[in-house]
C-alpha cells in the first residue's frame, strides 16, 4: 500500500486551500448544484440549509428552520434528495420546498438520516444513525428510537420499497459506492458512543446491488473521524478527517493529507470543471482545485 504523499499528482499547481465563507456553527452536506451553479450545504445545528453563489462567490440563506437537514444528493432527475434528522426521512426539494420521500419501515420511523447517495439504477441508499435524536437536541428532536440499531436502507422510489442493506455498523454515516457499483463504503463514527473500535471506513461487497458480505476495513484516517466523502473519476475515496481531508486510492493506501484548519465533515466535487473539492469543515465552506473531478454526470444516468 502506498502511502507517500500524492499531493502534486491530485491538486492544481500551485493550489491552495480558500475558505469561501464561514459563520455556520456545524456545516456539513455539501452539494454542487449544476444548473443553479451553486453549493449547497448544510448548518444542521443552526437548521439552516446555506448556499454559496459560483459566480457571485456570496453565501446566503437557502431556507431556515430546515428541520435539521444534512446530507444530500442528486438523483437522475437532477432532483435534491436530502437526509432530513427532523423529519426523520428522506425528502426531495421542489418548487414549494421539501416533500417527504420516506420517513418510516415496518412502520416505525427511523432514527435520523444522515447522508445519502443515488445508485445507477435510481435506488436511494442512506445511512441513519441516532444523532438528530439525541439528548440536548443540537441537531435535532430528542426522542427515543423506533428500531433498534442503526441501519444502512436503500429506497426504491419506483416500488416505494425500502430495506435494511447493512445492519453490523454501530453507527453509520458517510455513504458511497464504487464507480463499479461493486463495493458500498460506509464509515462508523461510533466511536462517539463508547465503541472505541469503530471509527473507520468499512467497504462491503455488493453483487447485483446487493451486499454479500461482512464489510472489512478500508481506511481510518488517524486524526478524528470519517464523517462523509466522495470517490473521484479514478476511484480515489476523498474524505474527511478531524485535521483535513484524505485521499485513499481503491486499494485502501493513503495517498495525501490536504490539512484544513477546522474539523471536517464532508466534501464534493463541482465547479463548472468538476474539478473543485468543496470542503464543509465546522463553520466554513472552503474549496481546493485538483487534476480530478468526481465520477461524470453521464456515468450516473440511467440508461
Ligand atoms: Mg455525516
């Protein structure tokens, strides 16, 4: 496994880290938004959904009282599919605002959606750890759980069908997939409740856009935890850490450490380029240039 740093061959020359505006208390969720040229993310314990404007390089406020929105994706449709903790579901964003897509299995809710990615096929697959229920109420409504555990479910929009992919993870929370579609990623963070153990990225084997296996352990970045990520066009995974972001080839080795002077919870490509990485980290938004870009639009369209 490699481990020396690649940072040359992955940034722009002469990149540097920019922080495009800051004032949010916990930002995470970071969006591009290809149409509107826009950032959206997250201030979930303000519940405020935030954007930032690509061409005018100004923040403003998408929506108070977001009922705890976090992580979000687009769908086929060019859709936003966002986790809602409030809510406790998926919903999608339209022109009178957000609809609840699904908020419940077996008949009792779920816990708190967390972060979410849409599969080739149009499946939904999210994670639902407990935070938005939690006492004190940071991000969310406290309450008790329906379910026991934090699961991993996938959605099916088509059929209304949703089921529990993963089941084995304390606590689930930032979500991906191969460009194969053969490997789901799923991070533990749940560390933060007494299981030391779990503070990693795990990888599972899916067949048919099922999974087949136990996951194993793909990376933990050594400083804090893996709260969400992104893969790149060459199937790099991207994610947060508590110091920066990593960049891990496919085969789990450490490429590069882009250090980030706040905590970091998430990241996306975008720009018109694709070739920015848009960094939510504690109270700001920042960006980097890269030689990359995410995985193409057109690799995700159903054909
Ligand atoms: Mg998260």
């Amino acid at each position: 496994m490699s481990t020396h740093d690649e940072s040359a061959t992955l940034l722009a020359p002469g990149a540097g880290l920019e922080r495009l505006t800051t004032g949010a208390t916990w930002a995470e969720g970071p969006l591009w938004l290809p149409e509107s040229r826009q950032v959206r993310f997250s201030d979930v314990r303000t519940n405020r959904i935030l954007q930032w404007d690509y061409a005018s390089g100004e923040a403003s406020v998408f929506r108070e009282a977001a009922e705890y929105a976090n992580g979000r994706a687009l769908d086929h449709r060019g859709n936003v599919v966002q986790c809602s903790h409030g809510r406790r579901g998926l919903e999608q964003e339209g022109p009178h605002g957000a609809r609840v897509l699904v908020d419940r299995w077996e008949g009792g809710r779920f816990n708190s959606p967390n972060d979410v990615v849409v599969a080739r096929d149009g499946s939904i697959w999210f994670t639902d750890p407990p935070y938005g229920l939690q006492p004190g109420g940071e991000e969310g409504y406290p309450g008790p759980q329906d379910y026991e555990g934090c699961f991993v479910f996938r959605h099916t929009p088509e059929t209304g069908e949703t089921t529990p992919v993963v089941t084995s993870v304390v606590h689930p929370n930032g979500i991906a997939f191969s460009l194969d579609e053969r490997i789901l990623y799923v991070s533990d963070t749940g560390h933060d409740a007494g299981h030391l153990e779990a503070c990693h990225i795990l990888a599972f084997p899916l067949r048919d856009m099922t999974v087949e296996g136990p996951g194993t352990v793909f990376a933990a970045p050594p400083n804090g935890a893996s709260d969400g990520f992104t893969l790149d066009r060459e199937g790099r995974l991207w994610t947060s850490a508590g110091d920066g972001v990593y960049v891990y080839a496919s085969d789990g080795g450490l490429l590069a450490r882009l250090p980030v002077p706040e905590t970091v919870s998430n990241v996306c490509f975008g720009g018109d380029a694709g070739n920015e990485l848009f960094i939510t980290a504690t109270t700001s938004l920042y960006r980097i240039r890269t030689l990359t870009t995410g995985p193409s639009v057109a690799d995700f369209r159903v054909s």
